[in-house]
C-alpha cells in the first residue's frame, strides 16, 4: 500500500472509528453471534490477488463488528473497564506508523526514554517513592510471572545459573489469597513451583488476605524445612475488589524472606486520586508491583506497568547479551530487553503519553471520581431495594449483588441468578458479569467505561430489577 | 477527546504517517541522539491541566523523530526487517480503534474466530498440514518461553500438579545449538532448567546443529540418568540464517522422547515461497513452531504465530478457568487465553487479515524474491571484490560479510570491522549490526525491508567499500 493509498484509506478508517465510538451505544451491548458464525462467514483460503481495501471494510461492517462484545460501550459493566481513550488511540496510531523497534537502547533510542519518562509520570501521579522503576507490559499475567520467577532466583540464590529449580533441598512455597487473580497460580505453575508449593491463604469477612493466617502457613512451612519464597497480595480483588492488608503482610514478609508482589492490575488507577491511597498502605514495602493503564486509567490495550525496587536484580535474572545486540553506550542506557520476558517491544509508551498530556492530571481524576460517585450510587439504591443485597464492600467501582426473592436459596437461587443475568446480557442492553462468591453465584457489576454516566447506570438498575422480577 | 476531535487530530496522524513514510528515505537511518538527551528533552512531571494534541505533534518533530532509528527505512538493513506494511498498520488501527478484548470467546467472538482463520490461512501459505493449530503471540521469546514449558510438562508427566520442578529425581535437560537466539535460552532458565541442564550442541562448518553431536549429547545425559526433554532447532539462525537439519533432529528426538520445538522467527516468512521449504524439510515432524510475520512478512509488530500439534496439551499447562471466564459455551469454542501466558488479548489478527487481504499472496511471495534477488546480486558482488569475505552460506536474505585486508588479523581486524560498521551507521546512509561468528566480528546486512530496491543495496556496497578503505 502507497502512503497516498493509507492517506486515502487511512481517513476513512479514522472517521469509521470515530463513527463507531459514537453509535456503539446503540449497538447491542453483547455480541448474539454462535459459535462459528464469524469464521463460516469469511473465505477458508488467503487471496491470491490483492483485494481492494474497500473489500475488507465491506466485511468490518458485514461480519466482525456483530461479531464483537463492544466494550467502549457506555453500558458495559462487564469484567472491567478496558478504556480506550481515543488520545491513547493517536498515540498508538503513531507508534504503529513509526513502526520501529525498541530491541536494546540504541535500536530507537526515544523509544525507550519516553517509556523511561512515562513510567516515572505514572510512579509520581499514583504516589509511589522515587525508589521505584517501572517499565511496560502486555498484561499482568506476564509481569506477575516475572515477579515470581524473580522471587524464585532471589530465594534459590540463582538457581538458573546452575541447577534451576531441579536441584534444590527445600522446596520454595509460595503464597496467594483465595481471592487471587487466576493469573497469580497460573504464573506460579508456570515458573515451575508446582501446585503442592502454592498456599491459598483464606481471607477475612470482606474478602481480603487474612494476614495471621498468612503468618501461620509461612510458619508451618518454614518448622517442615520448606523454603517461604513469595507471597502475592491483591490491590483490588477481581471478583469483589477486596484490598489485602499490605502493611501486616509485609511485615511478614520482611520476617522470613519473602518477596512482596503486589497486584493492583485494576486498582492501580484509582491510586492517582490521594483518598484511595489509604487503601494500599505499605505499599512502599513491597517487592515489585503491577498495575494496568489499560483498565480504567484508559490507554489504549496493551498497557500494563511492572514497577521493582530492585531494577538490578530483575535485569540480572532477566539479562541477554548477545554481541548482535551490543553496542558502545550499554553502561550509560536502559535495555529493556532486560526487564522482561520479549526481546522485541513496539513504542508503547506513545499511548500513555498522549493520554496523560491529552487530558492532563486532573481530568483523569475527575473521571475516575465521577466513576466512583457512580458506584456509590448504585450501591445506595440497591441497599434500599427489597430483597437485593450488596455481598462484599464497594472499595471502588465494582459492585457485587444478588436478588434473593424470598424461597429462593441453594441451587434455586443459582439459577434464578443465572437466568436473570444471561437474560440481562441477551437484551443486549448491558453486559454484567456473573461470578462465584463463596460457593454461589452473584452478579459483578463494574462501572466505569469512558462513556458511563449517572443515566446508563440508572438504565442498568432498572434493567436488573426488570429482568431480575420476571422469574 | 470527542469523536470529532478524534476524526480531526486522525486525520493529520494519518497524513503525518504517510509523510513520515514517504520522507523517511531522507533521515539518517541510525538515530545520533545521546543518552539521556530525549528524556532530557521533555518535562520530569505530567501535566495536571490538558495540553493540546498540537503540542504533542510538535514533540513528535522536535523530539521524538531525532530519537528514531528508522526501521522502515529502505537503507535499513541492521538486526532483521521489521515490516510494518501500511496495509497491516491500518489493520491495527482498526484493532486499537475498536478497543475489544479476548478475555474468553464471549468477550467478542469475532477477535477469536479471526485469529483462528488468518492463523490458519497463514499455516496454508507456508506449506504445513492442517494438522497444525496456531495462535498469536507477541513475540518468539514468549513462545519458546510456552514451548519448552510444555515441554516440561509433558517430560514430567504434568509435574506442575503436583510438586513442580521441585520434586524430581531425575534433572530434564534441554538442548539448543550453540547457535540459537538468546532468547531461548533465557527461555529455559525462566522455565527452571538451569542453566547446567541446557546443553549447547556445536554445529558444522555451515553453522547448522550438529545432528550427531546431538545424539550423542542426548544419548550421555541419558546414561547419566538425566531426562532428555526438548531440543530447539532454528530455521534461519539470527546470526547466519542457518538453518539446523530437522529431519536427523527429529529423528533423534523421537528416538528419545524429546520436545522439538523449531524457532523460525526471521525465516518463516520464507515459506510463503514453495522453493524454499526444503529449507525446512521436516517441520511436520515438530512439535512447535514459532514464526513472526512482523519480521519480513509485513505485519505490523507485534504479531508472532505460535503453532503446535497437540493443541490439547497446550491448553492442559496454560488453562485457567475461574468463574468470571466462564459461558454456557466453552466446549464448542476456542478460549484463547489458554493457548498461552497473557490472559488479556487485543484484536490482532485484523493486522494480518488486512495484510494478506490487501496485498494477496501473489505480491507478498513477489517482494520476498525481490530481496533474495538482490541478496544474491550483493552476495556476488561481494564475491568478486578483492579482500571481501562471505562468511556464511546466503541462505535468504542476510549476509554475513568482513573486510580481510592484508595484514589484518586477530583484534587488528575486530578493530577494523568495528570501526567501518560504525563509520557506516555514524554516516546515516546505512544501518548495518556488527555481530561475532566464530571468535571475530564480522558484519551483518539483513535485507527485506519494504522499499529496499536494488538501488538501495547497491548504495549500500558503495558505502561499506569506501568506510572500509577510509582504515
């Protein structure tokens, strides 16, 4: 394609984006797409020939957008928000254009400086010390798979130099909550640990890491000749957004070794507004910390943020150095191959940029309180509500509830939970997410998409009454 | 920012790209700025009132663009090349645009369905059986990072439900080629081998693996009472493009039981091209396969195809099911989240849908043999010039090259090498990577990029000959 074709075609893909991000509110919430409906409706085989351009925004509208859930839109409480601020979009459109590469410093240099820069922005808008540096990530899954491994190598005294985790006496144990992201125990097997060394720690009244018991488990292990390795806390549990006490347990931590990740991959945004801070007290104490702009903060995904107090450790468990990638400035840069599992990594920190320069500080945090007003609202109208009841503390924007209509309870109460959700998704009204709590089903409501004003909320609370009473 | 600021502000980033594509072939290739001088450049502290978008243009020209190397550039020929075909970047554009996330197939069915068919059409242009299955990735770290986890569990009969690497008696051992890109073995190490179960196998005088060397390695440790488990072959070495001899390899790993597992990041694009698919006679005996259509293909970074054969097994070591991921119809669909290590997943299979769609394979065939032409006009002219040196077979499209003359040898020609290669980058005209072969610096010249003509490369040759004999 000629620049003057991607001139050509290039607008006409802006003005359809910006087309969609105005009518996706009148698109139905929820893709009612079968399985299979989209792949049976393209071609088996790859064109020979060149196809117009024009062809394949044909099929955008034709095939993929019924196709898709639509997450920008203003009645999206699924999951969580994954905000794309269309200043982000730009930032991304241009790191796509400049199509270069950030393999070591000298490969682009901004490349690698900007994302130095926005990461310390980001460090300094959430209220973190300047002991901190952060470097960017696709996902939380990835960077917590980093922080283990990283624990891994600290306790075993760099096993991967010799032995790795093949030769070792006692075996490392890590830590988790109940409530922990799948992620979490995902990275755990992953680096190898096992399943037998991965503890869950029950949690308290309000869903959050019971430290004491946190303690004893440490403990037992320790008195078995077992290794305490890690333990990962959560900022913002994913189903209920439960905060584990930071401050006790890294006073465990500090006790016996062990390395401190924190998880605040949704909750990390609310840090740049002061009074959410109380929430992660500690937080200075911790190992290494993740945190996703590309939640609700509203960079453009992939954006996630992995931050360390020991930078030298992590790029001396993540170091290569192949002479195709040295070069005479190693000593005085940054290469960020080193702190991370990819050696190749696009310019990423373009999306941050824009957003942050775009809106600036405070607009930010004026979205994010509206978001929270939002929640508090809702919270309200469903605790006045018979028979509706709010099941963990509303910390931030996500709210988990249930309709417990009288006689309704075990399995019964299940299905009426589950039958009143899926047919709140299939209105195409609004997109809710159904979760286990405890060993029932419950409903997650999270506000917070970028169009998601007082109105959708009310829409939404009237949707779930409607649907909820029609059973 | 609003729909229409956004179609404002899109439209000059579109025309600013197009620009930038058409002038790049003006800048100095290789990036002058110094350490720290970019970040130096622009404030410590983000703004807490909006900048306009037109201060950020004005950063980009001031700043940013001084800061590049230029990857897209047609005298680029360092590292490998990174083609962002502007067809694929307005693919991309659409993706961030659209916002979508792949959490599950719920979450929007048509991210999923496309990725399974253009991953598909892909395994049809390169020539594999459809016994293959395959997903997109970031990057071929991360996926021989998975291959060699899978292979782990595999070896240990799914020790990661139990005691992890932590329990066995017998250590797995790992095998590459002296060779092999760094990354894999980071891969291992992050895996928990050790670095003392990684095994560097020599190769021969092509730099290809040693077939019988590998035998004979796998055969030791197996009398030593270690467990062979994975050897990782490359098709297209990063230093040489050699490529390791997949029929005698797997022969050998299904003697023993092992993983193969072939890293065909660079070389894979090749594929598209029926002559060269002796290359890698033998890939349908591999268990995995890592390809990056972000190198010379033209997508869009980042977009690594990940395939293996027993797509069952994979999802076996990376699923996760927690109940807020769960639908009525997870038995009939793909949950690509548990076909690698993100669980977050951006729509990124419309980069390469619009790539093959808008080029077809007929042109995407005809630019690759464009550049090994012209690899194999410079291997020729190379050839013939006195005191020039080829140093490896020219497998594709690089080049591996020295400047011998009389009286140079031992660090006297590192030092000579070194100083035309940086003479060359130093001057703008060129970007060429020094890399060591053997025991010696040599030169490497990586052809492929989009507008690299045989103009290009024959300016190139002026330039090396005169650097050279400026010393």
């Amino acid at each position: 394609m000629t620049p003057d074709e991607f001139r050509h075609y290039g607008h006409l893909i802006v003005d359809w984006v910006a087309d969609y991000r105005e009518r996706c509110a009148a698109l139905p919430v929820m893709s009612r797409v079968a399985p299979g409906e989209v792949r049976a409706a393209l071609p088996a085989s790859p064109p020979s020939a060149p196809e117009g351009f024009d062809a394949i925004l044909g099929d955008l509208d034709r095939v993929i957008v019924p196709g898709l859930s639509h997450w920008q839109h203003p009645r999206f409480f699924g999951y969580f928000p994954s905000n794309g601020e269309l200043s982000s979009v730009l930032g991304d459109y241009l790191s796509t254009g400049l199509g270069v590469l950030g393999l070591s410093w000298q490969s682009s240099p901004a490349l690698t400086e900007v994302e130095e820069l926005v990461t310390d922005w980001v460090r300094q808008m959430v209220g973190l010390s300047d002991a901190w540096s952060g470097v960017i990530s696709d996902t939380a899954s990835s960077s917590t798979l980093v922080a283990l491994i990283c624990a891994r190598e600290r306790a075993s005294g760099f096993s991967l130099a010799g032995r790795g985790l093949q030769g070792r006496d006692a075996a490392l144990v890590v830590y988790v909550s109940s409530q922990s992201h799948s992620s979490v125990e995902k990275a755990a097997l992953l680096a190898g640990f096992g399943r037998a060394h991965v503890r869950p720690i029950p949690v308290d009244s309000a869903w959050a890491m019971d430290a004491a018991a946190l303690a004893r488990a440490v403990g037992e292990d320790a008195a078995a000749g077992r290794r305490p390795c890690a333990v990962v806390a959560t900022s913002g549990t994913t189903t209920t957004t439960a905060f584990d006490p930071l401050e006790p347990i890294a006073g465990v931590a500090a006790e016996h070794g062990l390395w401190l990740h924190v998880d605040a991959a949704m909750a990390g945004s609310a840090m740049i507004l002061p009074e959410c801070r109380d929430l992660w007290r500690g937080i200075e104490r911790a190992d290494s910390l993740v945190f996703n702009p590309h939640k609700w903060l509203g960079a453009a995904f992939d954006c996630s943020l992995y931050y360390v107090r020991d930078a030298e450790h992590l790029v001396r468990v993540m170091s290569t150095n192949p002479s195709y990638l040295q070069s005479s400035v190693d000593d005085r840069v940054r290469n960020l191959r080193d702190w991370g599992i990819p050696l190749g990594r696009r310019f990423r920190a373009l999306k941050l940029w824009c957003l942050i320069r775009e809106q600036g500080v405070e607009a930010l945090q004026g979205r994010l309180r509206r978001d929270l007003d939002n929640a508090r609202w809702l919270e309200a109208e469903v605790r006045r509500e018979p028979h509706w009841r709010i099941l963990a503390p509303v910390a931030l924007q996500t709210l988990c509830l249930r309709h417990e209509p009288p006689g309704r309870e075990g399995e019964a109460l299940d299905r009426h939970t589950l039958g009143w959700a899926t047919r709140v998704n299939a209105s195409g009204e609004a997109y809710v997410t159904p979760a286990v709590l405890g060993d029932r089903w419950m409903v997650r409501i999270s506000i917070g998409a970028l169009g998601t004003e007082r109105e959708h909320v009310a829409a939404l609370w009237d949707l779930l009454r409607r649907e909820a009473a029609r059973d």
